[in-house]
C-alpha cells in the first residue's frame, strides 16, 4: 500500500477558552493584520487551507455577556476575500449556517469569492437549533434537530444545482461574432421544490475554477455523519485520540458507499492543538503551562456553573468543590451546546477530584482536553504521521493558542521534519483547493 500524505489546514481559533488572549505575545483578534499574519504562515507552510469559525450571537453566562468565552468574530466571507489578494495557493474556508441564511445568496457569494481566489474557496456548513440564536433573526424561533439536518441536506443540494447550472465553456466573449455566450443554454434554469426551499431562477455567476466551492461539515452525531457522508469534501471532527480516530474515521468511510462515493472522496480531519519543546519533559512542562493559561480562575468557575446550573462566583476556584448537588431545574449559559445529563457529569467531576484531590480550577483542567500533541517537532511530526498511516485520520486543523503568531513554530520546525519523511508536500502541485486535498 502506498504512504499516505498527511493534509494540513489552519485554524483562526478568535477569543474562546482555546486562545490565550493575556499573553504579551498575543496580538489583535480582528485586525486584519492578523488574518493576513496566519494565513501567510499556512501558505508557507504549504498547508491545504486557512479556517474561520463563526459566532451569530454572543454567548451569555448568567445572562451577561461572558468576556472569555467567543466574544464575536467578523463576518467570514469578508475576510476571506480579503485573504484571496494576498495570498495565492491557500484555501479559504469559511464557516457560515445553513440555518440562517438562504441558498441563492449564499451560493452567489461562495461562487464570488471562488473566482476571486482561482479556486481557492470552502464552505463549513454548519447549522443551530438554538432559539437563543435564532432570536437575532427576522424569522426567530428554531429548527428542530432532524429538521435542521434536513433543510441543510436541501440547502447544499440547491447551492451545487446553482453552481453548476452554467457549462463550464459558457462564456466565450467572442469579440468577432460579437457574442458573449456560447448559446442561450448554456445558463441553464434551476427549478428547485423542496421541503424548505422552492427556488425557480437562474445563477448570475458563471461557474467557478473549481466548478463549486469545497464542502466542510463540523459535526460528531450520527446526522452529522451521515450529512458529511452524503454532501462533504471534508468532515472537521474533534477525534485526537488514535483509537478514537481510527473508530469514527472506519464507521464515516464505510457510510460513503450508501450514497455511491468512494472512501477517498472525503477527507477526515480532526481539530488538534499541540505544544512543542526541545526536549519532551520542556514540551509537556509547555503543555501544562498552556493549559493553565486557558484555564483562569473566571473560566473554571464558568465551567463549573455550566454543570451546576447555578452562580458558583462565592467559591474559590484553588479550592475543593464545594459540598452542593447541581440545580437540573435549568441553567445559566446560553448559546453553547447544552451539557447532557448534568447530574451524571457533575458525579463523575467529584469522584475525580475525590480522587486526585483537585481544586477546582485543577479539575477543569483536568477534564477539559489537553493539547492533542506534545513533544519535540520530531516527536510531533512521528505522531501526526502515524495518525495518517493508521486511518485514524487524513490530516489534522490546527488550532494554535496565540492569534496571530501561534502557528509560526510549528511551520518554521514541525513542517520541515514532515516533509523530510515523505509525509507532507514540499511544494503547491496544484492551484486549486480540490487539487491540494486529492478531491476527485
């Protein structure tokens, strides 16, 4: 079997409890200088495409703004076609909701931006059955899950049809004959009835580089994966772990069969944080210090109030869990993924720290994940090869912890070390997104 090569792509993480905004080190989450600091990284590092997330309202702890959670991003499709004239082989991936948008305007900018980059542009589909975020739109309220799932699958059906409903060859701009298209079929209608769209028309955009723009979905359950299998180029996951990896990455890929796709149409590539060093007692002393970082004592506290369901300010977060069962009757955060079975977690949380005998800050620390990969650049390298060669995955989304500069490191030393074990490209073979991804 031949080695498989390890796709890179990078992640703008903004403000959240990844990102440690304090650090003296850290720079502006909205200047564009930023943007343009960490995609110019990316591109040298030959990675497959720059990532935005995106946030439609600003999540609330206890009714008020919470300062170090997301604290809002720009609008992704600006700031990506901004990218597209500074750099030149990068992807642009931008995350926006299926939920709140719709796909004749959605389909026209993804196209634009396409064009504007030569090929370059991704769409992270995402959706919300929040009502709380719904609250910013006209058409308020929510979707049910299985609905919002359903009308997303139509959203992406809708969008391909108008992306693909000029001939590639339609434009001639035949200056001699005087005619700008090759014949009045070659734009052809969209005629779409649908549960949630009905949509007669026809594109204003010609077909773009790529013939439409690289599909992301970001999802774990099982609708999740069986949209990604269905409608995806790329499936953004929160697998680190080898075992985890291989699991959700055989059960996504035996799933592609159903809908007459082969496994190598879509890739899977998991978030990932890292933390480097000279020596791997200097890389997970890093580690431990990064972790620390991300977790202040507002932010524990926070966390222990999404399980708790109740105000926690009173206790110290250096000391032990207080002695109080969490109140299931409802809950004080709004705009993140609600905690399943609280009073479950909550036990599970105490018997924890019973056990290690953890402070609060030190338990939240300890059950909130930890950096996916630490050690040397060699170390690094060996680990994200060996996720690649064992199917756990096909490449990793980086998400560092310092905006702009937090990915430098790991271009200037990790990057080389891949390449030199034949693991990862030396150079751009293609122009396109879909060429750098291996999509066919």
């Amino acid at each position: 079997m031949s080695r498989r090569r390890v796709h890179l792509a990078a992640h703008f993480p903004g403000v959240n409890n990844t990102t440690v905004w304090a650090d003296p080190r850290s720079g502006s989450q909205i200047d564009f200088a930023s943007f343009v600091h960490l995609a110019k990284t990316a591109e040298r590092g030959t990675f497959d495409f720059f990532f935005l997330a995106e946030g439609l309202r600003l999540r609330e702890l206890k009714g008020r703004i919470h300062d170090l959670d997301v604290a809002g991003r720009p609008e992704s499709l600006t700031v990506l076609s901004a990218l597209a004239a500074v750099t030149g082989r990068l992807g642009l991936a931008g995350t926006v909701n299926a939920t709140f948008n719709e796909p004749y305007e959605l389909a026209r900018r993804l196209a634009t931006l396409d064009h504007l980059s030569d090929g370059r542009a991704a769409w992270n589909v995402v959706t919300t059955s929040d009502a709380f975020t719904g609250e910013n739109f006209r058409r308020g309220g929510y979707l049910d899950r299985a609905d919002r799932y359903r009308r997303a699958a139509e959203f992406v059906r809708l969008a391909g049809e108008l992306w693909e409903s000029w001939a590639p060859d339609a434009v001639t701009a035949d200056r001699a004959a005087g005619r700008f298209l090759r014949d009045a079929d070659a734009v052809g209608e969209v005629r779409f009835h649908g549960e949630h769209f009905d949509v007669e028309g026809r594109s204003t955009v010609p077909r773009s580089p790529q013939g439409r723009p690289v599909i992301i979905q970001a999802g774990d359950s099982d609708e999740g994966r069986e949209f990604a299998a269905a409608h995806a180029d790329v499936i953004f996951t929160p697998h680190g772990s080898l075992e985890d990896g291989r699991r959700f990455y055989a059960d996504v890929k035996r799933r592609l069969s159903r809908y007459g796709r082969r496994p190598d149409q879509l890739k899977i590539m998991p978030g990932a944080t890292f933390a480097l060093g000279d020596t791997g007692e200097e890389a997970a002393a890093n580690a431990a210090a990064i972790r620390r970082a991300q977790v202040g004592p507002q932010t524990a506290i926070a966390f222990l109030e999404q399980v708790w369901g109740r105000d926690m300010s009173a206790y110290d977060p250096e000391g032990p869990l207080p002695d109080i069962e969490p109140d299931l009757s409802g809950g004080v955060s709004q705009g993140r993924v609600a905690i399943k079975d609280r009073a479950a977690v909550a036990a599970k949380w105490r018997a924890l720290a019973d056990e290690k005998h953890l402070s609060i800050r030190e338990l939240v620390i300890e059950v909130t994940g930890r950096q996916t990969f630490v050690g040397t650049p060699e170390s690094v390298a060996r680990q994200i090869d060996e996720h690649v060669q064992a199917e756990a995955a096909d490449g990793f989304i980086l998400v560092p912890h310092l905006t702009p500069g937090g990915l430098d490191d790991f271009v200037d030393r990790v990057v080389p070390i891949l390449r030199e074990r034949g693991a990862f490209r030396t150079h751009y073979t293609g122009s396109t997104l879909r060429e750098h991804l291996e999509l066919t």
